[in-house]
C-alpha cells in the first residue's frame, strides 16, 4: 500500500459518516457498524471493498494503483459502487452495491 493513494473524504462519493468513540473498534466491529448502516439505505447492500487504515490492508488487494484513487475503491465504484461508509475519518472505509436495483 506504500505505493498507493491513502483513502482521503473527498474521494469518497456521498460517503456516510459515523463517528465511533470505543478505543476496541477493530475491523470485525466496524465491519458490523456499516452492514448495518448500509442495509438502512439498500434493502441488498453488497460489500465491494473496504479499507481498514489500523492495519493497512484493504480488498480487494491489488498491486496497481490509479493515480487519483486507491485500487481498491477504483474497483468497487466501477462496478457500481453506491454506498460508502467512513467510520472516524476514514480509519475504516466499507464500501458497498445496491445488489437489488
């Protein structure tokens, strides 16, 4: 990831901010936090990529990288990525598709 783009609010599209003020927040709790704010917005919410900045690891791992965006958000959005949720300024970034439309 050294070689990529950090993930930064501005190349988020309409992303959902949630703060959350619990220092045990790992990916499983964040990961459960978004589930649940996406399924508020899509009645299918599909998970296409994530980041978790803690660990430094993000899916779909890629070794190329766009200039503007990190590669894993240039996969998701391209594959119609609709719903992006940023949970306390980007330290985890879940990503997901309205599978239902």
């Amino acid at each position: 990831m050294t070689d990529c783009k950090y993930i930064t609010k501005d190349m988020l599209s309409h992303p959902v901010m949630l703060r959350v003020n619990d220092v045990s927040l790992d990916y499983f709790s964040a990961k459960n936090l978004a589930d649940r704010k996406a399924k508020e917005l899509s009645s299918d919410p599909m998970l296409m990529a994530w980041f978790d900045r803690n660990s430094g690891t993000f899916a779909p791992g890629s070794i190329c990288c766009d200039r503007d965006k990190p590669s894993w958000l240039v996969y998701a959005e391209s594959r119609g990525a609709d719903i992006s949720v940023d949970i306390n300024d980007q330290d985890y970034v879940f990503v997901y598709k309205d599978a239902s439309e």
